[in-house]
C-alpha cells in the first residue's frame, strides 16, 4: 500500500478531501522524522513505536579496494509493533 493508497482509502472512510488528508498524513510523517531527529521515541498506543536502534562501531571490508574499513557507532530507525497490533496480525 502507498501513501496515495492510505490517503484515498481515509478520505473514502471519513469522507474528508482528499488534498486535507494527504496533508494530515505528510504533517504526521513530519513529526516522526522530527521527534526521532531529536532522538526522541513515538510511541502510538494500540498501533506501535518509531524507536531509534544504536547500532555499535563495527569494521567492515571493503572487497573491490581490498581495504578494512571502520563504520561508526550510528542510529537507525526502526518501527515495533504492539502486542495488540501484532496479535491482530497474526490471525
């Protein structure tokens, strides 16, 4: 599903413009690149987190120039699911 997909399936459901909906939407994404930006956690009850996961200094190799590389310590993003949404899933 794309975002044009969830953008028209809530505007069918609730009967909102669609223009409002993909603005709602974009403006949500927003705020979770932001909140994870400033290293902050999203937490939706019932839905999941938008959490950030450390991932540590590690050494890698680079195969073509035959060379040891060292990657830094660095966040990435990453989405958990609730127990409820995960259950729900599952069925």
């Amino acid at each position: 599903m794309t975002k044009a997909d969830i953008v028209k399936e809530i505007s069918s459901r609730t009967g909102i413009e669609k223009s409002v909906v993909l603005a709602t939407v974009e403006s949500f994404m927003d705020c979770v690149k932001d909140s994870l930006g400033r290293e902050e956690n999203v937490y939706l009850r019932g839905f999941g987190s938008f959490i950030l996961k450390k991932r540590a200094t590690k050494t890698a190799r680079n195969i073509s120039k035959n060379t040891t590389i060292i990657i830094p310590e660095h966040n990435i993003p990453a989405f958990k699911p609730a127990k409820t949404f995960a259950q729900s899933i599952s069925k």
